[in-house]
C-alpha cells in the first residue's frame, strides 16, 4: 500500500493550484465597470473623509499658529484669494480654480487629475485641500512616470474625464454627489497584483515539487541514483516549463521582477525573476550530481573500456569542463546585453532591487559551473590514470575544439579559455580535486584558487562589457550628436522657435520699430536656448517684415538667407527647422531656425537661428530630468572627446585629448576602428562616418585597471564570504554531531573570523564615514558658490522689483552665472514665489510649481535662517536643494532667497562612494591573500612543537629518551619542560622498576627454593629420627644419623631465610641521612659500654 504522503501531496497541490486560479478568476470578474465602480468610491469615500479629519484640526488652530509651520502635505491656505501657506510645492492650483460655491470639485490638468476640496475658516479664509487621482508629467521618463493613487484605484489603465463626458460610469459619494467619471481605456486594465492567488498558485507548486521530492528520494534509497537523478530533472524542469508557458507569475500583477520590460532574453528567461529561478534550478541539478556522482552506476562501464577511449572520454568531458566554467560568463553577457543592470561595482553602489537579483542569479551560475566542473575535472583526471602527459594533451585539444566552435559562432570567449586553463593547471598538479573527501587546509585551498579563478573571469567579463558599452554610446554619440541628425536638438530648437514667436516681449519689441532689438538677441540667447546647444556656435539674425536685417553682423536680406538655406538644406521633420551640411574646415553639423513674429495677425518680423557644432567642448550637459523617453538614447556623456576629419586631414578637435599629437590618419584606415574601436595607450577611438563622407572620431578614456580589479576583489569577497559561511555550517554540524575539529583547523578558522569580521565593519564603517563627508563637502560647495552667486545678482533684485524690464535682466544674469558656475540658478521672493531660473523648462513644464518647499521657506523667512540644505525629490529623482537668504547689509530684511538645485548630488555621491568601496576592496583582497600565506605558515609554526611533541611522544617508553629543546618561556617552553620532566621521572622509574623486577625475581626464586627443599627434608628428618631410635648400640651410625639431622636442619634453616626473604614487604625507597643514622648508632653502643 503507498505510503499517505504519495496520495495526499499531489491532491493538497492540486487543490491549491485550482483555489489560486479560482481566486484570481474571481479577483479579475469582480472588477467589472459596475463593481469597479463601487469599489473607487468607497475608496474615494475614505479618502475624502480622512482629509475631512485633517481639516478640522487645521480649522481649530490658530491663524499664527498655522503661518508659523507647514500646512500638512496637500493643503493649502488663501487669504483674501491670495495663497499664504501651502503644504507642497509640487504643484500649487490656481487661485482662480477655487472660485465658486463648491465644495468638492474635480480637477484635470497637465500635472494629472485631483479632487479639490475646500473649507472657509474664519475671517473668509479659504482651506483646500488637494486629493491626487492620477499624477502625471508632461515628459515621461525614468524619473517621471504616471502614478495612481493606489489608495483609491485597485487597477491601473483607466481613463478618467469629468461629468460632462458622455462615456464612463459616474464615482459618487454617500451623499449621491458625484464626482468624476471612469472607464476602462481600450488597451484594457491593468490589475494589481493578485498576492493571493500567487501565492496559492506558488504553494500548489512548492508541494508538487515537494511530492517529486519524496518520490525521487524513495528511488535513491533503493540505490537507483540514475533514475532518481533524471526523473527529478525531468519534472522539475517540466514544471518551470509549463509555468513560463502560462506566464505565471508575470501575467498575474506587477511584480517588478517579473517585469520583462526590465529584463527578457529568451522565451525561457522572460524576466529577471525567471532567470534566478532557472539558474536555482540547475544549482539545484549540479549539486545533486555534485553528490552523488560517484554512486552512478555507468562510471564502472567508462572505467572499463580502452586506453583510446578513455582518451576520447576525457577530452569529451574536459570540453564539457570548459563550456562549464563558461557557463557565469554568459551571466554576464546575457544581463550586460539584455537590460540596463549596472553590474560594475566600481560604477555604483547601491544594490537596488533589480541589480541584487541579477547577481543572485550570477552566484548560482557560479556555484553550478564550479560543482559541475569539479565532477568532469574528478572523472577526467582518474580516467587518465594519473599521467600528466595525457591530461595536458587532452586539456590542449578540449582548448582546441573549444576556440573552433568560438570560430564557428563568432563569438570571443578569449577570457574563458585563458583562465579555466591556468585553473585546470593549477587544480592537477596541487592535486586539489581530492581535497573533498577530507575537509582540511586542502580544502580551503582549492576554495580560493577556485574563487581566484572565477572572480578574475568576473572582473575581465565587466571590463569587456563596459568596454562593449562605451563603444555603443560613442556610435550613439556621433550619430546623433556629430555626422547624423541630431534628434534632440531639432526638437528643442523648433520647441525655442514656437516659445519665440509666442513671447509677449519680443513681439513688442519687433512691433515698436523705436525700441532697441539688441534685448531681443539676449533674450534668445539666455532664455529659449537650453544648456544643450552649448554645443553649439549661435548666431542671431533679426529682420524686420521686409526681410531687411536689424543690426546683424553681416549684410542681406532674409530672402537670400532663406535661398542659401534651401539649396544647401536638408528637411527635418519640424517646420522653421533646416539642417546644412558642414563646411570644409568647419564642423560637420549645422541647423538654421526660422521663427516668425506675428501680431495680431500681421508680421512683424523674423528671428533667425544660425547653429554651427563648435570647437569647445561643453561642460553643461542639458538636464536628464527633461529628456523625454524618446531621446533619452541621444542624451550624450560629457566625458567623451571627438575630433572631425576631411579626407583623412584632422579639420577640429574637441575635448581633453590631443588629436594631432596623439592620434594617428592611418588609424582611420583600420576597420577595426569603425566597429569594435581602436584601444590604444589608454583611451578607446571609435569613427563614425557619415552621409557626406565626413568622418568623427569619438574618444574616451578606456576601462580603468583600478575597476577591473574592484570587480574581481568583489566577486572574490563574496566567494569568500561563502566560504566563511561554509566553514561556520561546517563547525556547528561537526559539534551537534559530536565530531571535533583538530587543532589547526580550528586556529585557521578562529584566524580568518578574526581577521575578516574586524576588516568588513572597518570597511562599512570608513564608506559610511567617506559618504558623510562627501555631502558635507557637497553642502559646503554649494554654500559657497551660492554666497559667490548672491554678490552676482543682489544689483538686479532691486531693478526685478520695479519693473518688468528689471524681471528680464534679472533673468539674463542668471543664465549668464548658471554657465558660468555649472550650475541651476532660482531666485524666489520673500514670500517664496519664484522671480527667475536659469532652468524655467522645469518650471513651464510644471514639474514643480512657482513656489519654493514649504519647509525650507519657513525656516528661512520665519525661523530667520541664513543657509539649509534640503533633501528634495521630482517624480523619482533626488537631490540635494541648498537656499541661501539674501538680506539687506544693514537692516537684515529678507531681499530673496537663492536657490541652487544640485540635481548631480546623488549621483556624485554615488561615484565617490564606489570610487572608496573599490579602492577598500582591492586593500580588502590585498591584504587578505597576504594574510593568507601568513596564516598558512603562523598556523604551521604554532603547530610545529605541538606535531613535533607528538611524535616524540609516540616513541616515549621506558627505555632510552631523549629531552627535547626550547629556547623560550613561552606556553610552548612551559609544555617542554613539563615533557622533559616526564623523561627524567620515566628514567628513574625505569632504574627503580628494574631493582624492583630484580627483587620481585629473587623473591619467586627463594620462594621456589625454600618450598623444593622444604618437601623432601620432612621426610628425610622423620625417617632419620626412627633410625636413630631404633639404632642404640651402633655409636658409628648414630654419630652419622646425627650429623646428617644436624645438615638437615642446617637446609631447613636455608629454606626458612628464603622464605622469610620472600615475605618481606617492598621496600620502600626515600632519601635518609645516613651520616645521622651512623652517628645515632655509635652514640647508642658509646653509651651501652
């Protein structure tokens, strides 16, 4: 009969797999548009009521109170219908918005779609509160991305409109008020993660596992490993199978590492989570192969064929080996190809969520191929009978067949063959493959040249791809940026000729033929062109409506500008937009913009954009935050250098490197510079040519040593920390099963524990210590240059204030200081409303509002602070925002308050800090594989005496010893000494043992002798005595028969001293005085006489 666990597993797992899918049938039903419906407005019901609470406790504190601190997130006070306190800055509504009676109100706008609330306090005070639905950016990028009140909405992918929509289904309060309407956009819902239904689908899983489980484990114990071994794999594998079939879990909610937007490489590993889950698998196949691959019954048939087909085998099996030791490197490939993971250490820090699982899944590729291996290396070396000219042949043509099928597949896996032969090497000839079958120093040895190995593969593997990276961003760089279309700059542009031709000022100006137009060049200049054509040479034209000229530098007239620009342009997909090819000499982009002032229907004039790409290379790259998605790709690095060449003559150069000293004209000839990149005394060249036949070169410096030694000593500390972990699982499993670990062993471990602990907590503690004075160095930056940029700009506060023109070239100024200093300028009032920006697209397109963080602008206008430095964020970015108070010198009154917005903190920060962890892992590593060749020989010293007293004592008897010698007072001399005592006491014991074997001897032998003349002398007396009294006449043999009885009791009184001598007690041997003893004696006969 089976057993209950074969019966009841697979029904408890059939059951939780059917509850899972009828939970989340049920889960997706429920949410129909009518259900879906009532479940926002409870939700919204609660929310509203929650804002409710928040409001009466504001409404019942005192108006001083609440101008004193922040209102609480999402509040905002007016007084007489102006704003004078709000609880976030993210975005402010209009004032305008809020006239009427209502109360609640719903609110669509750029920034997203929000309920607006509001209750009138004393003295016609207004309170308004601000509830999010969705939030929402004008750009979209990987720092801006719509976010849905969870709170409210259990499903993404609806469409919200007011109640004048004429589709979707109204949210209504208890009251019947209505609000808003939704409805289910037509790309469908997109539900929330279903926690349940997962997690009974993962446990239906886990016991079917758990069933395959046992049933492989009964095969085992009858002894069919093989069967076992390959039932297991197939159902194991068949079931991840069939759940990446069915999309489970990613079709089931958003799970983020499930995600195959983040990661997908194959339909096997859709997403991240399916690839740690796949390589588990194999760990868990590799491992049990691991242990048990000495019992498979076929290894008796391989050890039994012929000489030539053990060769055969063996170069099967290490070819095999090799492709195992390949097998993390395409971790690396697959991750570095596939998604935007940064795998290098010495790049960045943080281990986000993504990043963690990604090596993971790297370490169980690791642990696989190491285990695996090890198994083809065992089976291998034993089959070629311990002869080292085979094994060498047969690892040269395992190398061979393995760079052919590189050959064959265009693939360059130079790294792995060079490194999986030295390990090869090093494994046979140190003999470490047998060191498993007794856990010893051996052991731990081939551990670390085992991590040695497979942490240098790690370390050139990121050097590789990194390196693979840089040559990709620098083809995007020229091709976007240099010979190409330059995709973001042509929207910029036309978006600066639309905000031109739409600007109030410069319309005015065109319009009033007396007012100077030489503003209208510096308004263009400061305001509309972003930090992003810094890149470019700029030149202005002005003209009137008759296409003459205002002012230009050189004469004609706009008609035969535009005429020059058609006949040598090249149309761009935006209108007022033309690109010209480059002249000889020159640079090889150029881009005309025409913008067309026109008031009240009538034109007025042109503004004229002349771009040419300048000799300079910029050091203000234009901001991430305001890339949309679709150029995000065009964003270029501002570490990379080019230069321009004409038929092989260098034209320009731009950047830190030195093209005309350094770099060679025939290295254009090479194709290798054009696809892979030239890498050549530190720096990587890559060309690019173009559609004209110009030719740009793009450098940058290659992949530091210094990182490629970072990421080896990090793989190396986490193969040693898994070592540790190892030997401590070890030590408590030796004890709980009674087992003692010998004396070296335990030194070795007690040795590396009281290095490594110590070593990791200095470690995270000096990081620590470096990041905290990273920031302060960061803040103190800032205070600086905003008390530098506040003497720059304390002369046009004033002129700001008094009029509009003021406004104007306050704003100028702080373009002109923003480049100058690198950095984003803001200028906000006393009363914290924004004056001007260097940066105003953050501000048009509403990713914060006009006024500055509540908090900060409480503790500088009413707490009287003069400098903070205020953590901030925008959608997911963060960064540090430092505000400066600018007062008058002698009163103290606030002027304005200085903004600088240092949206590189973070990742500065983060660069600092992987700079120091690199440099504290190669110490790390360093120091610890010098330690361990120090501890190798401290441990064999200290063990020394101890293996030598050992051996010593193992031929200590009771004969000849010798003492031993030690030339210190140390434990060990203290131990030596005690050794040599115990030789002197066994020598004496050994001369007193001998005297008293001696006497035990004469002992036995006198006891012997009195008994054997004791037995005949009774009845040779008797019988002497009846002749003597049956002789009486016969004096002869009288005399005789006594003589012979005088000789008998003569022989008795003998036997008797024997006896008596062999009854004596032991003697009992001490030291005495015997001059004493002597003296005694002579003084008792002296006084007897």
């Amino acid at each position: 009969m089976p057993s209950k666990k074969y019966v009841v597993l697979p029904l408890l797992s059939l059951l939780l797999l059917l509850g899972g899918v009828g939970w989340h049938q049920y889960f997706k039903t429920q949410f129909q548009e009518t259900q879906l419906n009532r479940s926002v407005s409870r939700n919204l019901e609660g929310e509203i009521q929650e804002m409710d609470r928040q409001a009466s406790r504001i409404s019942k504190t005192a108006f001083r109170e609440l101008m004193s601190k922040p209102l609480p997130d999402a509040f905002y006070l007016l007084d007489s219908g102006q704003l004078c306190a709000w609880g976030s800055n993210k975005f402010v509504p209009d004032p305008a918005l809020l006239e009427g009676t209502f109360e609640i109100k719903y609110l669509k706008n750029h920034r997203g779609d929000y309920l607006i609330k509001k209750w009138v306090l004393d003295s016609g005070r207004l309170l308004v509160g601000l509830l999010p639905l969705l939030e929402q950016y004008k750009i979209t990028n990987k720092y801006l991305q719509p976010s849905w009140n969870r709170l409210i909405f259990p499903v993404d992918g609806l469409l919200i409109s007011d109640m004048s929509s004429p589709t979707g289904n109204p949210v209504c309060g208890q009251d019947g008020v209505c609000y808003f309407k939704i409805k289910v956009s037509d790309s469908g819902v997109v539900y929330s993660t279903d926690y349940a239904a997962i997690s009974l689908l993962t446990l239906g899983v886990l016991v079917f596992v758990l069933w395959v489980a046992f049933f492989a484990f009964k095969l085992h114990q009858e002894g069919k490993i093989e069967i076992a071994f390959l039932i297991g794999l197939v159902f194991i594998f068949g079931i991840r199978i069939l759940t990446i079939r069915l999309g489970f879990p990613m079709q089931w909610g958003s799970l983020s590492l499930f995600d195959p937007q983040a990661f997908a490489s194959s339909s096997v590993n859709v997403s991240l989570g399916d690839f740690v889950i796949n390589s588990f698998l194999v760990l868990c196949a590799c491992f049990y192969l691991f242990r048990y691959y000495n019992r498979f019954s076929f290894l008796k048939k391989l050890f039994s064929t012929t000489r030539v087909a053990k060769l055969v085998i063996v170069v099967l099996l290490l070819t095999m080996a090799v492709f195992s030791f390949l097998y993390p490197y395409l971790f690396f490939e697959i991750i570095s190809h596939n998604s935007s993971i940064q795998l290098d250490i010495a790049q960045q820090v943080n281990f986000e969520r993504n990043r963690f699982w990604a090596f993971v899944a790297i370490l169980f590729g690791t642990l696989s191929s190491f285990l695996f291996c090890h198994v083809l290396l065992r089976l291998a070396i034993e089959l070629t009978d311990k002869s080292h000219f085979r094994f060498l042949l047969s690892v040269g043509i395992a190398l061979l067949l393995f760079y052919g099928y590189c050959m064959l597949e265009e693939h360059d896996y130079t790294i792995t063959i060079v490194v999986s032969f030295f390990y090869f090497l090093l494994v046979y000839l140190l003999k470490l493959y047998r060191s498993f079958s007794k856990i010893s120093f051996t052991t731990f040895l081939y551990l670390l040249v085992t991590i040695t190995a497979y942490s240098t593969q790690s370390g050139l593997c990121v050097r590789k791809f990194s390196t693979e990276s840089t040559t990709a961003a620098h083809a995007r760089f020229g091709n976007s940026s240099l010979v190409g279309q330059d995709i973001l700059g042509e929207y910029l542009l036309s978006e600066a000729i639309r905000k031109i031709e739409a600007d109030p000022f410069i319309i005015s100006r065109f319009a009033n033929p007396l007012l100077p137009k030489i503003v209208v060049r510096q308004r263009v200049q400061q305001v509309y062109l972003s930090s992003y054509f810094d890149r470019y040479a700029t030149d202005i034209f002005l003209f009137n409506s008759l296409g003459e000229g205002i002012g230009n530098a050189t004469a004609g007239t706009l008609s035969a500008s535009l005429e020059a620009i058609q006949s040598g342009s090249v149309k761009t997909e935006y209108g007022g937009v033309f690109k010209l090819a480059g002249t000889s000499g020159s640079s090889a982009r150029r881009y005309i913009g025409v913008a067309k002032v026109v008031k009240q229907n009538s034109l007025v004039g042109f503004v004229v954009l002349d771009l040419s790409l300048k000799n300079i290379l910029p050091q203000n790259v234009y901001p991430e935050l305001l890339v949309d998605n679709r150029f995000s790709q065009f964003v270029s690095a501002r570490d990379f250098s080019y230069a321009f060449f004409d038929n092989g003559q260098l034209v320009n150069s731009f950047g830190s490197f030195n093209y005309r000293k350094f770099f060679r004209k025939e290295w254009l000839n090479s194709s290798e510079v054009y696809s892979e990149g030239l890498l050549l005394d530190g720096f990587i060249h890559n060309a690019i040519e173009g559609d004209a036949g110009e030719v740009a070169v793009v450098s940058s410096a290659s992949y530091p040593f210094r990182g490629t030694l970072a990421n080896i000593a990090f793989h190396f500390l986490i193969g040693l920390l898994l070592i540790l972990c190892w030997m401590l699982a070890y030590a408590i499993l030796s004890y709980w099963n009674g087992i003692k670990l010998n004396y070296s062993t335990k030194i070795q471990l007690y040795v590396y524990l009281a290095f490594i602990l110590p070593l990791i907590v200095v470690s995270a503690v000096t990081l620590r210590l470096v990041s905290n004075s990273d920031e302060r160095k960061i803040e103190k930056e800032l205070q600086d240059r905003a008390q530098q940029l506040s003497v720059g700009i304390t002369p046009f506060l004033q002129l700001s204030a008094d009029s509009l023109e003021g406004k104007r070239l306050l704003e100028l100024r702080l373009s002109e200081l923003s480049k100058s200093f690198d950095i984003d300028v803001n200028v906000y009032s006393p009363q914290g409303i924004l004056e001007a920006s260097s940066q105003s697209e953050i501000f048009n397109n509403q990713l914060l509002s006009n006024f500055m963080n509540p908090a900060a602008w409480y503790r500088l206008a009413n707490d009287e602070e003069n400098y903070l430095v205020n953590p901030e964020e925008i959608g997911l970015l963060r960064f540090s925002n430092s505000y400066l108070a600018m007062r008058e010198p002698t009163t103290g009154h606030l002027l304005a308050i200085l903004n600088l917005p240092f949206f590189k903190s973070a990742d500065q920060i983060d660069k600092n800090e992987a700079s120091v962890l690199s440099n504290i892992l190669i110490v790390f590593v360093g120091v610890f594989i010098l330690f361990s060749l120090l501890s190798y020989y401290a441990v064999k010293w200290l063990t020394f005496p101890l293996a030598f007293i050992t051996k010593t004592l193992r031929v200590t008897t009771l004969g000849v010893n010798h003492q031993l010698e030690w030339k210190a007072d140390d434990e060990i001399g203290l131990m030596v000494n005690e050794y040599n005592q115990m030789v002197r006491n066994l020598e004496s014991s050994r001369v007193q043992l001998a005297r008293t074997q001696k006497e035990s001897a004469w002992r036995e032998m006198a006891q012997q002798v009195a008994h054997e003349i004791k037995n005949p002398l009774t009845p040779m007396k008797l019988a002497l005595q009846q002749m003597q009294v049956t002789v009486q006449g016969d004096n002869d043999r009288k005399k005789t028969i006594l003589m012979l009885l005088e000789q008998v009791e003569i022989l008795n009184q003998i036997a008797t001293s024997f006896s008596t001598f062999a009854k004596m007690p032991m003697p009992l041997l001490e030291r005495r005085d015997l001059a004493a003893i002597v003296d005694n004696v002579v003084g008792l006969y002296t006084s007897y006489s």
